[in-house]
C-alpha cells in the first residue's frame, strides 16, 4: 500500500513538472499571446497606482486623468497624425467632417517641432484675416505653443462659440517677421465646392476647398451645370485643399473612370490589409480633357484625385508639386463619446505610387511665391469686391494675373485644337485615273 501511495505521490509530481515545463515552453515561444499585452498593461498599471498614491496633488492624480493622459501620449507619439480624442473634441471631428464647425477655419499640422497652417478654409475668418500657408503658430491667447504641446489644446483653444474672440500669434518663415491678430469664430459651414464657372472657350472650372460630406452632392451640381452649358474641357482647382474624407475623394474622383476601374487602394501592415477603392459609376466616363491645378497646400484626400487622374492620364497637372500626404486615419469611437485617429495604411495611385513624404509632381511646373499665392487666394475668396479699385482699397494690391490658372486654360485650349484637327482630318480624295 505505501509503495503505491509512493507511486502516486511520484506520479503527481512528475506531471505537476511536466505541466511547468510545458507552461514555460509556451511562454517562451509566445503560445500564449497576450503575454505581451499582460506585461506591457502591468506595468503601467503598476505606475499608475505609484503615481496615483505617491503624487503630491491627488486632484490631478486620480486615474481617470492618468489613464487619459496614457492614452493621449501612447497614441499621439506615434505620429503627427494619430491622436486620442477627449469627447469635446470627438464631437469637433464629427461636425468638421459634417461640414459644419465653429472656429477660425484653418488646417494646421505638427511640422518639424513646429504647429505649421497648411491652408486656411476659403473665405473663414483666418483666411480673411490673412493668415497663409506655411504661417507657424505661436501662441493663442497668449499661451506659448512648444515642442510638447497637445495637438487637442491648440485645436481646442482654436475653436469656440461663434462670436468669440481669439487672439493669435504667428510666424511666417517667407518674411522672417512675427504677426499677431485677433480674430473673431464664426460658425464654419464650409462650402467645399465653390467658384463654379465657364470661361468663353468652353472651359469649365471649379474649386474644391476640402472633401466632407457634403463634396459629393456638391461636386454632382456644379459638374451637371458645366456641362448643360456646354462645357469640353474642365479645370479642378485642387490648390491650398487640405484633404478630409477619402470616400468624397473617390466620389469626386469616379465620373471619369469606368465601372469597376482602380481609382486608389490603401495599403495596411499586413498583406490582407489591402482595400481597393473601384469605380461605381454605371453610366459611360466622362471623356473631356481635364487639368488639375495643385500647389504645396494640395494634401491627404486633394492628392488623391490628382494622382488618380494624373495616374491614368486622364488629367494634366499644373503648379507646383503637392504636400505630400499620403496616410491613412482611421476613426475609432471610444466609449463615453471619445474617439481616436490612428494611422492605419498608406494610399497608392491605381500603378502602385505612393505619394507619401513626396508629394505629386506636376505635367506643367508653374512656380509662385509665397505672395503670389496669398494675392490668388485672396482674389478667389473675396467675390464681394467686384472692381480692381475695391480690392486695392482692402487690400492695397490690385488684382494678379493666375499663371497657374492661365497656363491649364493654354494646355487645354492646345489640347482641344488637336482634338478639332483630329475630326476635321480626312482621307485624302483618291487621285485622278490616268487616260
């Protein structure tokens, strides 16, 4: 009978090692795959409860405050892009997306240690304010902008009731020089496809100021009245158009692509992350020359329909070479309202190009300074100014000549002339029979 209990006894150690030996085989080579994820959260947990039990003031020290302060640093250090979004400023994606959203109307981005504008909304109180792309912000209201400031602060402090008063600080690197302006927020309904007109050639042309929700609907009435004028050849005005939703990207894009056609894929960190964005238009493509006007405030989602375009030679582009944003954000809702943006793919032109970090490189390079871009889209936005004398009295400059516009009117206008010479060209008359 001992001899038996020993047994036993013996036969349940052996497997209680073998159960240890198996566990630790599987740790080590990562069977387990949340060990990492456990670690990781245990540690943090663990400073979380020091800091919370040891920090001098316990009213900024609970653990909602430290879990949301982990949560801001751990996404928002990934890139300029990324961020996690308290509730407020969830909402404020939502309505800018919607198109509608209170501030000053700017684009602004976290540029080499620096909050750098990288285009003012078409006709917001920034942009009539005179602030330009490129300008890097300071302060507002009179707290410093640094190296480690929240992106959600600076965007929060930005925006705000309609009626209120902001007060900014900027440097613009082209003049070397400070500017301070004080500036009232509007309601910002932006109105993303604006401008729509026919010049007397037969050339249409629009402006997109940025992608939202509402650019498709948009896009579909200004191009269906183009073209009861009798538009044939179209002009899309990309220039100082920071981007926005990437589906109103491929909306805008998709008239002229056949059904089915690539307009841009994006690209994840796994091979079976890939997501092809195709044509859905069922009737035939528009077949009208195209040019596409781009500038270094042309970014994200504006960069997707010139390079589709440009891609399959549907489109010339004219200006100068575009920002160069080619990552995709996608939006997460959080509990309790808050949100993230989180990089989670790059986007790539219908050949495989991605444009990211490099930007799209015109057909036709129409270079304009710094002060010729600002005079442009100064004329652009302030249609209330109807004569030169009126906008030298606001502005104290009288109306530019638009190279970049004037050098698309001139590659369409060649274009169109190949096209006439092309249908008027015949066979020449057989030659007389010989007697």
């Amino acid at each position: 009978m001992r001899r038996r209990i020993l047994t036993l006894l013996a036969g349940i150690l052996i497997g209680f090692l073998l159960a240890g030996a198996a566990a630790h085989f599987a740790l080590s080579w990562n069977f387990f795959p949340d060990r990492n994820l456990n670690r990781a959260s245990g540690y943090v947990k663990e400073v979380m409860r020091m800091v919370h039990d040891n920090y001098v003031d316990p009213s900024v020290s609970t653990y909602g405050d430290l879990a949301h302060q982990a949560l801001h640093g751990m996404v928002e250090s990934l890139d300029p892009h990324s961020e996690f979004m308290e509730a407020g400023d969830f909402k404020d994606l939502d309505d800018e997306m919607r198109g509608d959203f209170g501030g000053i109307g700017i684009q602004v981005e976290a540029r080499g240690g620096h909050i750098v504008v990288i285009a003012p909304i078409a006709d917001s109180p920034g942009a009539r304010a005179g602030i330009r792309r490129g300008d890097q912000l300071i302060a507002v209201d009179g707290v410093t902008i640094g190296r480690d400031t929240n992106m959600d602060d600076i965007v929060d402090r930005l925006r705000g009731a309609p009626g209120t008063k902001v007060s900014l600080r900027l440097y613009r690197p082209s003049d070397k020089k400070d500017i301070h302006l004080s500036i009232v927020r509007e309601l910002i309904k932006v109105k993303s496809v604006r401008d729509v007109r026919v010049y007397g050639d037969g050339i249409g042309y629009m402006q997109i100021t940025e992608f939202s929700e509402r650019t498709g609907d948009e896009f579909d009435d200004a191009l269906d009245g183009l073209l009861k004028q009798g538009v044939h050849s179209l002009i899309i005005d990309l220039r100082n158009n920071p981007g926005g939703l990437l589906d109103a990207a491929v909306y805008v894009a998709e008239p002229f692509f056949k059904k089915g056609d690539l307009i841009v894929y994006t690209q994840g960190r796994k091979p079976g992350d890939r997501d092809e964005l195709r044509s859905e238009n069922d009737e035939q493509p528009l077949d009208l020359p195209i040019a596409v006007l781009v500038n270094s405030g042309t970014a994200s989602a504006a960069e997707i329909v010139a390079g589709a375009l440009k891609d399959t030679h549907k489109a010339v582009i004219v200006g100068e070479r575009s920002f160069g944003k080619g990552s995709v954000q996608t939006i997460f809702k959080l509990k309790d309202g808050e949100g993230m943006r989180l990089t989670t793919a790059l986007y790539y032109t219908p050949s495989g190009i991605s444009i990211h970090g490099k930007g799209i490189k015109p057909d036709i390079k129409v270079v304009m300074s710094p002060e010729d871009d600002e005079k442009i889209r100064l004329q652009q936005t302030r249609d209330d100014l109807k004569t030169p004398e009126q906008f030298k009295t606001r502005f104290g400059f009288t109306p530019i000549a638009d190279r970049q516009l004037e050098a698309a009117i001139d590659a369409l206008k060649g274009v169109d002339a190949l096209r006439v010479r092309m249908e008027r060209r015949v066979s020449p008359e057989p030659s007389e029979a010989r007697p």
